[in-house]
C-alpha cells in the first residue's frame, strides 16, 4: 500500500502534465508531423521487443534472489544480466540500422518533404533503444528492492523537463519536428543516467563488470528466449499494427492511434502501478514457498488492479467525446473508436495482470509465450486481411485485441494451475474475477442512465463524474470487497478524518 501510494502521487503529477503536454505538443506540431513522431519512433520500439524479454527475465531473477537473501547470488546475476544486456544493445543497433532503415525508407507512407525530419527522428530513436537496452538492470534492481519513492521522484523530474520543451515549440525557429525529437533525446536519456546513478550509489550488488558465468547466463538466457516469443506478440499488436494502419491509411490515423494510445498509457497507469509494487512480493513469496499467501496477493491484487483502473477510466470512457474536444483543438478522426476499444480491452485483460507475476516467478514461460504469442500475433495477419481485401475500417486491429486477450487471459490462468498445483482457480474465479465484474456492472448502472437524460457540457460532465465516484466506491466497497478488506478500508477512512480514536 505505502509503494502505491508513493507511485499513485507520481502517476496524478504525471497525468496531468502529460495530458496538457500533448495538446501542445499536437497543436505545435500539427496532425501529420504529430502522426509521423509516431509511426517512426514505432519502428525502433518494434525492434526492442528483445529487451523487454530480457527485462523481464532481470526483474525476476533478481528479485527471486532477493527473496533468498542471496547477496553473492544477487552480486553475480546483475552483472550478467549487464552483460547479456550491453550484447543486446550491440545486435539491435545492427538491426535497427539495417531492417529498420529499409522500413522507413521504403515501407512507411511519409510525405517527401518530411523525410530528412523523420530520417532524423530515426536516429535519435535507434540511440535511445540502445541506451534503454543497457539501462534495464538499473531500473530492476530498484523495483526488486521495492524503491518506489525513487520513481516517483525522478518521474516528477522527467516530465517538468518535457513539459519544458512542449512549452517552448512555438518559440523555437527551427524545424519543430526535429527540436522535438533532440529535445526529448536529451532529456530521456539524461534521466536515464540519473536512474543509473541512484542504483549505483543505493545497491551495494550493482557492480558493472562484464561477467562469463555460464551457471546464470544460460538460465537467465533460456527464460528469455521462451519469453521472446511472447513479447514478440506484443510488439505486433501495437506497433507492428501502426505500420500497417499507416501503409493503409497514411499517418493520420497514425495521430488518432498516437492520442488514443497516450490515453491509455495514462489511465492504465494506474493499474500498472498497483502491479509494480505488488509483483515483487508475488515473487518473493513464491521464492519462500507460501503459496496460500501469494494466492491471496494475487487474488487482492487482480481485483485491486482493475478497480483502479476501472474507477479512473469509467467516467472517460462516458463522456469521451466531451474530454477529446475539450482536451485537442483538432480531434483526429477515429480517436474515440479506438480509445473505448482499447478501454473496453484492458478492462478485461487487467483482471489477470498479476498471474504473469506468479508464471515468471515459476521460471516457466514456455507454454504461456507459445500460446499467448500465437493468439496475439494473429492480430497481423488477420489486420492485414481485412486492410487487403475488404473495404473496412481501421478498428479491426483493435476488435482482434480485444477477442484474443480475453482468450490469452484464461490460458495463463489454467498455466498457472499446472505450474502451482496449490493455486485454486475455483477460488481465484469466485474472489477476483466475478466479484469484480459485478462490482463494475453495478457501479456504472446510475452513471450511463445520468448521462443518457443530460446534455453534454460541463454541468452534464460534472454530474456524470461525480456519480460515477459515488457509484463505483459504494459498487466496489460492499461488492467487490470482502467483509475484511471493508471494515478495514472504513476503519482506516475513519481514523484518517479523526473520527475514531
């Protein structure tokens, strides 16, 4: 609760910066400068799906090595974990510089005239994967030892400093496009240093030297391989179909697919800071062997997760159409289809989040990454289908999504089953998923009648919102609570407001 909390105040600072900084940034830019940024900086992010396999096998092996209480261990598997991540920056900065280039050369819809800018983008783009490559096992040893209070602060940092190169665009004579892509160049990867420094001076494991022990090179190595193929699904469910909404559709749709995704990497941040701070302790207490504890977590913390991210987005998702207006000057079009499709799927897929938490912990992500991996990567080949050889429109990625996650969520659970025998789904199903469903369904009865009987405007919007508050928080306190859980929610409101001694 207090790592929440501490991410929850960085996430509410972030937010709202972040939502202004946007409108600047796509008044100043315009809609196709802003839809170009996009697709070129997705090429560099396609590529880096590597490193997420392999952030994700350093989270896990350091934080299962913290649960032992292992410092030689932890010493040694950091610095291979260096290692193993400097290679990785060396081979993607060759296929970046190789594969990608033809991309955008030839495969991008690009005006002529925006070339050099968007060529330039590129390499900014490529430097930034690289040193983000190499800077993973920092930002994992601070998670595994629970830091929070470290984020929150140097994301406060991060984004005053792009709030300031929003703000100054106008006054910039230069091509705009360019100055906002160096600009955010120096700043991100002048945080990333400061990460890097926090580490260094906080762990006494984070030692750099490049390290040959096979013992955990090939562990850690196996786990991210299988894991690749699972993170390969999810580059071609973001980024790969923004390459071919573009090819499709041109680099408008680009601008719409840019804004609704910041919307959700707002909202879903929410949730996704509720996970960060539980996921350790699911893997430490896997690593002391108390799986009816870890079951609780992850059952508190899958209802928890969606809860937060439901109360947030809810009244959005209502009143879209009035937030995008008010938010943009000029609302690219499709914008509002592909924000609520988007919504309407991490609502879904957000009840399972803690389950790959348990999964990674085990060690065991071959059957999840084939499985999961070949749902999601269908979404290429059928987008590309109806982009082809029909005359549809471009939701169709975002309906594959939503379908197919719904699918991968009950394959991790039934996983999870195999690799902790002790794990009771019946259980998980009972406390977390249904009770939460219900929750939702019942706390957004009044809102949708209000809104559907108001006008839109800020009187409408404001009586919308603060039902929704009303509704959810009584929905999610007597039915997506256990009796526990709610007598200590009140009692702790209580003693807040100094009504109970």
């Amino acid at each position: 609760m207090k790592n929440t909390l501490v991410l929850y105040v960085r996430m509410f600072f972030t937010m709202a910066v972040g939502f202004y900084m946007s409108r600047v940034i796509l008044v100043s830019l315009g809609v196709e400068d802003y839809g170009i940024y996009n697709v070129v900086g997705g090429v560099t992010a396609m590529f880096s799906f590597l490193n997420s396999s392999l952030s994700g096998a350093t989270s896990r092996f350091l934080t299962y090595e913290l649960g032992e209480g292992n410092m030689q261990r932890m010493k040694a598997t950091f610095s291979v974990a260096y290692t193993i991540h400097v290679l990785l920056a060396i081979l993607i900065f060759f296929i970046c510089e190789t594969v990608g280039l033809w991309l955008l050369e030839y495969k991008l819809v690009i005006p002529e005239a925006r070339m050099n800018a968007a060529r330039v983008l590129y390499q900014l783009s490529v430097i930034t994967v690289v040193v983000s490559i190499i800077q993973v096992p920092f930002n994992a040893l601070i998670i595994a030892h629970e830091r929070m209070n470290a984020f929150a602060y140097l994301s406060i940092i991060d984004m005053l400093l792009k709030l300031g190169v929003a703000l100054s665009l106008d006054f910039i004579p230069f091509d705009k496009l360019i100055t906002y892509g160096l600009l955010f160049f120096l700043v991100g990867n002048t945080m990333r240093l400061m990460y890097r420094w926090y580490a260094r001076k906080h762990f006494e494991e984070c030692i750099i030297v490049i390290s040959k022990d096979k013992n955990l090179i090939l562990p850690m190595l196996k786990f991210s391989g299988w894991d690749l193929y699972g993170n390969l699904s999810t580059m071609a469910r973001t980024q790969g179909v923004n390459i071919l909404q573009n090819m499709f559709f041109g680099p408008l749709i680009n601008a719409a697919a840019g804004v609704s995704g910041y919307v959700m990497g707002a909202v879903l941040g929410f949730s996704n800071n509720f996970i960060t701070a539980v996921r350790p302790q699911i893997i430490k207490l896997y690593a002391q062997k108390k799986i009816d504890e870890m079951q609780r977590l992850v059952e508190r913390g899958s209802r928890m997760a969606f809860f937060l991210l439901f109360f947030v987005s809810f009244p959005c998702f209502i009143e879209l159409p009035f937030v995008l207006n008010f938010w943009l000057e000029e609302v690219p079009v499709f914008t509002d289809e592909f924000t609520k499709l988007s919504l309407f799927w991490n609502w879904s897929v957000v009840l399972f989040f803690p389950l790959s938490a348990v999964i990674h912990a085990t060690g065991k992500v071959k059957r999840i990454s084939l499985l999961n991996g070949t749902l999601y990567l269908l979404v290429i080949p059928i987008t590309y289908f109806f982009f082809k050889f029909t005359d549809c429109t471009p939701l169709i990625p975002y309906i594959c999504n939503a379908i197919l996650g719904i699918i991968g969520c009950f394959i991790n659970l039934q996983t999870v089953k195999m690799y902790v025998p002790a794990f009771s789904v019946t259980h998980y199903l009972i406390h977390s998923t249904t009770r939460a469903i219900l929750a939702a369904v019942v706390g957004s009865i009044v809102p949708i009648c209000a809104y559907m009987q108001l006008s839109q405007g800020w009187v409408g919007f404001a009586i919308v919102c603060l039902l929704c508050i009303i509704s959810n928080s009584l929905s999610i306190l007597y039915i997506g609570m256990s009796k526990d859980e709610r007598v200590y929610v009140i009692d702790l409101l209580l003693r807040k407001v100094h009504l109970k001694e």
